[in-house]
C-alpha cells in the first residue's frame, strides 16, 4: 500500500498550488487576486504546520506507525507554501522594496510574527535529510526540530493580529494548535509519572 499510497498523497499536497494556479488562469482570484494568493498560501502554511505535528499524535493513539513516513514531507510542504506566501509578499506587494519591507517589519507586529513563524522553518527544512539526522545525533536533531511549535504558535498569532475583526479561522487554528500542544504535555507529564514509577520500584526491589 505505502508504494501507491505516498505519491498520492504527495500530488494531493500540491492540489492547493494547482487550484490557485487554476483559478488565477481563469480570473476567478477576485477583485484583488495578490491577496487572493497571500491568503490562500497562508491558509496552506498553516495547515501543513498542524498536519505535520498531528503525525505523532496520530500515529501513537492510532498504533498506525506507518504515519511517521509523512511527517517530513508533510514539514517540508509546510515550508513551500510558506515559501510562496512570503514571495507573494516580497514579489507581487512589495516589488522587492527592501526598505519598506523593513519598515513593515518593525512596525507592523503581525509581519514580524509571519517573518518569525518563516524564520523558524527554515532550519527544520534544511536538516529535514536522514544526513542531517545523522550529523548532528538524534537527540540534538529532536531538539532543533522543536523550532516548530515555535513556528505553528507564530503563524497563529501572525493570523490573528492580521485579520483583527473576524477571528473564527484564525482561532479554529488556534484551537487545533492549542489541543496538539496539550497532547504532547500529558504526554510528557505521563512520561515522566512512569519514569519515576519505574525508579521507585527498581529501587524498592
């Protein structure tokens, strides 16, 4: 089944570029297209941020282990739409105005939460290679693939200050991200109950 199934899954990944692409053909991005595509390569950055930390979740309740073999291509993809969403805004906004892409990074707190959120993927894509994870030891590797908590809180809050008025899919993201991030702490309170647990009894043994 993974022989089929990944190629699948991967065309799948591409279908949100295909139907933007799609709709800018057919001028069906609305009256103002460039924030049509700002939106949308967001919405996806996103979306992939919270898929990619839901492999774990899943594959550990579901005991379908199999799942962990998405989990970077999943990451990866997060960082390609990020990608498009940030030459969206470098590109077809800005024009390549360096300095006022400055000015809106200092002053506009929702373009420094959206750089931070970029920021942040950038070496989880790079060390995304079994190399990398080799190079630097599994447990180093863990540590710096953590970044990407800090990269799904930022986008969140990059959404959420962006829209201001109308917060529903901002905090639907919010709240997915906010039940992910609980899980992993149960998880590793429970982890650390056991662990003790154990120690008692060698000791008491």
């Amino acid at each position: 089944m993974q022989r089929w199934l990944k190629p699948v899954v991967f065309l799948a990944c591409l279908a949100p570029l295909g139907r933007l692409i799609w709709r800018g053909l057919h001028a069906d991005l609305g009256a103002n297209p460039i924030e049509a595509i700002t939106h949308g390569t967001g919405d996806w950055t996103l979306t992939f941020l919270l898929v990619t930390l839901s492999v774990t979740p899943l594959r550990k309740l579901t005991r379908q282990y199999w799942l962990i073999g998405y989990r970077r291509m999943f990451g990866l993809f997060a960082f390609f739409y990020g990608t498009l969403h940030l030459t969206t805004y470098v590109w077809l906004d800005k024009f390549f105005d360096v300095h006022e892409m400055i000015v809106d990074i200092t002053k506009r707190k929702f373009i420094t939460a959206g750089m931070t959120a970029f920021a942040l993927m950038i070496p989880l894509a790079l060390t995304s290679t079994k190399w990398s994870i080799r190079k630097l030891g599994g447990k180093r590797w863990q540590v710096l693939h953590r970044l990407i908590y800090g990269s799904a809180i930022a986008g969140v809050i990059h959404y959420i200050w962006l829209v201001k008025a109308d917060l529903k899919k901002p905090l639907e993201y919010g709240a997915v991200l906010g039940a992910l991030l609980l899980y992993r702490v149960v998880a590793w309170l429970a982890a650390g109950k056991n662990i003790h647990a154990t120690t008692v009894g060698i000791s008491e043994t």
